[in-house]
C-alpha cells in the first residue's frame, strides 16, 4: 500500500480517536472528581449515555429561532473536530500536520466561540445576551494568553507548526527550560477558562449569576445540545493533548510502525489520566471566583506567558 495513503488512513483514524474518546475523558474527569469529594461516582461510560439520550430526545426551537440557532450546534462540532484533526495526539508528521499550525488552531477556537455568542443572542433572552458578553469577554484576555504561550515554544522550535515544535522537544530531549514552566503554567490557566472549568466558571451549576458557557446553550435541545457538548468534550481533550504532547512529548509516535503507534496510544492514554486527575485536584481546592475576578486571573496568564518569552530570549539565546 501506498506510504501515502497509509499516512492519510492514520490522519482520519487519529481524527477518529481524537472525537470519540473526548467523552471518555469527561467521563474519567468526572468519575475522579466524584470520589475525591465522597459522591457515588457514575459509569465511565456515562457521557456516551448522556449524549445517545440526547439525539434520540425531540428537540424543541423557539418560535423566532433563527437559521443561524440551528446552524450552529454544526458549526461548533465541525470546527472542533477540524482542530482536533489539527492537534498531533498519537504521532507526529501526518498529512494533517501541514494544517497543524497554532494560528489555525486558535482561529476554529474563535469560529466556534463567534457563533456560539450569536446564537445565545439569537432568541433574545436575558441569559443568552448576559452569557455572550460574558464569553466574548473572557475570549478578548484568553486568545492572546494562549498565543503568547504558544509563541514561546514557536520560537525555541523556530516554527508555529506543532508537529515541527514536538519533533524539536523530542530532539532535544530533556532539558530544564524556564520559559516553558511559565508557558506551561500560562496554557493551563487559559485552558480553565476557556473549558469553562472552576475557578471561572462552572460546568455543573445553572445559577444565572455565575454561569458562562451554560448561560448560552439554554435553549438548545435534542440533537442540537448533544452536539454542542460533544464538541465542549473535544475542547477540553484539544487543551489536555496540547498540554501533554507539547510539554511532554515523549511516547508520541514519530514512525508509523505498528510498535511505535501502540506506544504513542498507551503514552497519550497515560497522560491524559495523569492530567484529569490534576484537573479535579484543581477543581476541589479551588472555589468558583467572581465574575470580575476573571480579567486579573487571566491578566495574570498573560503575564506569565510574556515572562516565559522574555526569559527565553534574555537566558535561552543569550540576549
């Protein structure tokens, strides 16, 4: 067979993996969380069920839904599954790679978030509009914390490609960086907020005064809903991955032996466990903030982003 089909058939099987195992994810996060504070801990399986129940419920539009309320369920899960093609989660060097650009990756972030804000607006309610405003505010800090983040390892690797970025870690191999811990910890804070996870906001609770995300999707039903949250779960998976294959490279696979992509399944399989349960010790410790404490939270991302890449200039190229 053909190398470059074989590349291609890996591409839309990772794709695959990449979707699909996204509720697994918010399964185990959940399932953690619930022991950790002393609850009956639902199936692993649960967010499967959860979103099966969904497309098989009747959905229900308001009377002055617009196409663009209908249209967006699809427009979210669409740009979410494009990004998650984007992002390199079992090997490297695929033919999706060429797209796997850190630029790109935030621009379906921003398609998504544009029409999630206008279809909370599109009914006209008080929490559709008050969530938008919320979201879109959050956004403005957020992006350019995450792309000075990214920008860091970008210029230690020399590309904003990530394939490019993890083959130059992996390359390099173990070395104490600084700008990366301040990177590290700049992506985590941005990935909380943009995930809708405590301190910013709350997946679980509906109460009008604090919800974000939730505050948008309140009208959604049936099938529509179950896309939205489908695509929330490959968001948080997209964060966790970026996390996990940028910093800690190791164990991705860089050959398309069946060895070596065995080894990239258990090693990403690894760290996304080890990184769920950092996230719900987080979630525990940590209190839901208030809605004007979020600018300086992620006011202070930003600052440790741009510390991480003056510290790579000033020690790392001995400027």
């Amino acid at each position: 067979m053909d190398h470059q089909l074989i590349a291609w058939l890996l591409a839309a099987a990772q794709t695959a993996l990449f979707v699909s195992a996204a509720p697994l994810l918010a399964g185990w996060v959940k399932r953690v969380k619930c022991h950790m504070q002393n609850r009956a801990a639902p199936a692993l399986w649960q967010p499967y069920r959860d979103l099966a129940k969904l497309f098989r419920k009747h959905m229900v539009l308001a009377e002055n839904a617009s196409w663009l309320f209908r249209a967006t369920p699809y427009i979210v899960f669409g740009a979410m599954s494009l990004a998650a093609a984007a992002v390199p989660l079992v090997a490297v060097d695929l033919p999706t790679g060429a797209i796997a650009d850190v630029i790109v990756l935030v621009g379906f972030f921003a398609l998504a978030r544009f029409f999630t804000a206008l279809a909370g607006m599109d009914i006209g309610t008080a929490f559709g509009g008050m969530g938008s405003s919320r979201e879109m505010t959050i956004a403005a800090l957020a992006e350019p914390a995450m792309l000075m983040a990214v920008f860091t390892l970008s210029m230690t690797a020399g590309s904003t490609n990530l394939s490019s970025a993890i083959n130059y870690v992996l390359e390099a191999g173990l070395v104490l960086r600084p700008s990366f811990l301040f990177a590290l910890l700049a992506l985590a804070m941005v990935a909380v907020a943009e995930t809708g996870r405590v301190p910013v906001d709350n997946p679980a609770t509906h109460l009008e005064l604090t919800m974000i995300h939730e505050a948008m999707i309140l009208e959604y039903s049936g099938r529509h809903l179950a896309l939205i949250e489908w695509a929330a779960q490959i968001k948080l998976m997209i964060y966790a991955v970026l996390v996990a294959n940028i910093f800690w490279p190791w164990g991705i696979a860089q050959e398309f032996t069946p060895e070596a992509l065995g080894i990239g399944v258990v090693a990403i399989a690894a760290k996304l466990t080890a990184l769920a349960v950092v996230l719900v010790v987080w979630e525990t410790v940590l209190a839901k903030m208030r809605i004007f404490r979020v600018p300086p939270f992620l006011g202070f991302a930003f600052l440790l982003s741009l510390l991480g890449m003056l510290t790579h200039v000033v020690l790392e190229t001995g400027g």
